[in-house]
C-alpha cells in the first residue's frame, strides 16, 4: 500500500512540474551577439594644445551657416583648386592654407584619382566651413620644390592679397614632396608666411645651412611624422628637428605617431588647432 501511494505521489509530482514548464517556458540566458566596433580618432593633449576648435572667424549669430564653395582657376597656366567660404568677414583677416601636394598626386581635374578628390574635399569644406579658404594647385605635378613651384606660390598669395586688401594669414601645408616646396618656399619668402604645416616631408638636409635654417627661425612648423613610414623615413624628420633645435632659440612643435605609415593620417580638427595656434 505504501509503495502505491509514493508512486502516485511522484506521478502527481512529474505531472505538475511538466505542466508548469508547458505553461511558462523557462527563462534562457540570452545570447550574447557581437557588435561592430567603432573607431574613435583620440588626439593627444600635444595635438589638441588647449585650443578650442571654433571657426577661424566670428561669423555674426543672425547670419546664415558659412558654407564650401569650390572654384577651379588658373594661375601660371597651373589648374588650382579654391575652396571659399560662402560667406566672409570683411571686417577680419582671411586666412589663406595652400597646400602642397605628393609626388603621386595631381590636382588637375583630368588627373586626379578619386581618393585624392575626396581628401581635397574633406580638407576643402572643413576649412571653409570654419571661415578659411583652402587652397591647393598642381603645382607643376612632380616638382621636387623647385623654384618654378615656390614662385607658383608666391603667385597665388599675391593674387589672394589683392582679392583681400593684403588682409590674409597665410598657412602652408605641405605632404611627403611637398614638404620641399613648402619649406623652401618659407625660407625663400619668410616675411609671406605665417606658419609651416609638415606631414611626412622629403627634407633636403643640404639646404638646410646655419644661414637658412635663420631665415625661417621665426615661423612657427608644425611637423608630423608616423614611426613606421617607409616611403619618407621617420629619421630624416628627427635629423631635421635635432639640426633646427640646436640652432635657433625657437622649436619646432614635432608629432611622432607611433605605428603610423605615409598617408594622410592628420585630420583637418588637427591642423586648424595648429592653425590656430600659429595665427
């Protein structure tokens, strides 16, 4: 008789959790599914300088948002891209950044790649967007800083000037090649050149006697460099910085950037901090 009633205990019993799990499922733990991981651009407090990035100017609050507008012109017989504001300030200075392109770039519209486009772009509207007018020519394509190009820029200075009253800052940027553009543009017309901006430069160290390395003392060089660049070593911009520290009081404002290759790695937040700096 007892072994009866257990039985029947545990079929009551049985009947009674499988109802239970019939009427509510039991909870699972859920699975976890893996996300896409985002990449956030993290510059440095060396980058960055404390500076704020506001517009290059102070546009009035009941106006409409500046704008890009992009213009192709010819200067010299060279195609130049111009990137302008919507709107400027007349009562404020125009800031004018002319950068000087790669070995492997071209700025003439029946030779530009479409990567290339869209960096110009990207720089082209940030800038204007923030009040300042972008500039960048073909400069005579491969033109190893010689003196055509330099005169080149020299040009299209003196034309903006006189579009603006002689009322510019002039800011000079220059890529792998055109760092030699750049800087020898700097040391040939110091006095026309309110900062230099270098990303991965090809430096001539002959030109860069106790003489010359005077004439450009007194113009603030923003230098970035990844560790890992194979096309531009990272050694000649070190050998550069040691040779310019050890002559003038100035110093150059150097960024390494570790595990970095010979591309366009500096953002425009990047530059227009520089920019703003140097201003």
């Amino acid at each position: 008789m007892i072994a009866i009633l257990s039985l029947g205990v545990v079929v009551v019993a049985i009947t009674l959790v499988v109802g239970f799990y019939l009427v509510t499922p039991p909870v699972l733990e859920q699975p976890i599914v893996p996300t896409t991981p985002t990449t956030e651009v993290v510059e440095t407090i060396e980058e960055q300088g404390g500076v704020e990035l506001s517009p290059l100017v102070e546009p009035s609050p009941t106006l409409e948002p500046i704008t890009a507008h992009l213009d192709v012109i010819t200067i010299d017989e060279q195609p130049v891209r111009v990137y302008t504001p919507s709107r400027i300030e007349t009562d404020q200075k125009v800031t004018l950044i002319i950068y000087s392109h790669g070995s492997n770039e071209n700025v003439d519209p029946a030779l530009i790649t479409q990567t290339f486009n869209e960096t110009l772009e990207t720089y082209g509207t940030y800038f204007s967007e923030k009040g300042a007018i972008f500039i960048a020519s073909e400069l005579y394509g491969q033109n190893w800083g010689n003196q055509e190009s330099r005169e080149h820029i020299k040009h299209i200075i003196e034309y903006f000037n006189s579009e603006y009253s002689n009322k510019t800052t002039v800011h000079v940027y220059g890529f792998s090649m055109g760092g030699l553009a750049a800087l020898r543009f700097a040391r040939d017309y110091p006095e026309m050149v309110d900062s230099v901006l270098l990303l991965a430069p090809t430096i001539a160290m002959d030109d860069w006697t106790t003489e010359n390395l005077n004439r450009i003392a007194q113009i603030p060089i923003t230098l970035w460099h990844g560790t890992s660049d194979v096309n531009v070593p990272f050694s000649q911009s070190q050998e550069f910085i040691t040779k310019f520290n050890t002559t003038n009081s100035t110093t150059i404002n150097f960024i390494s950037v570790q595990g970095e290759t010979h591309r366009h790695f500096v953002t425009p937040q990047s530059l227009l901090t520089e920019i703003k700096r140097n201003s």
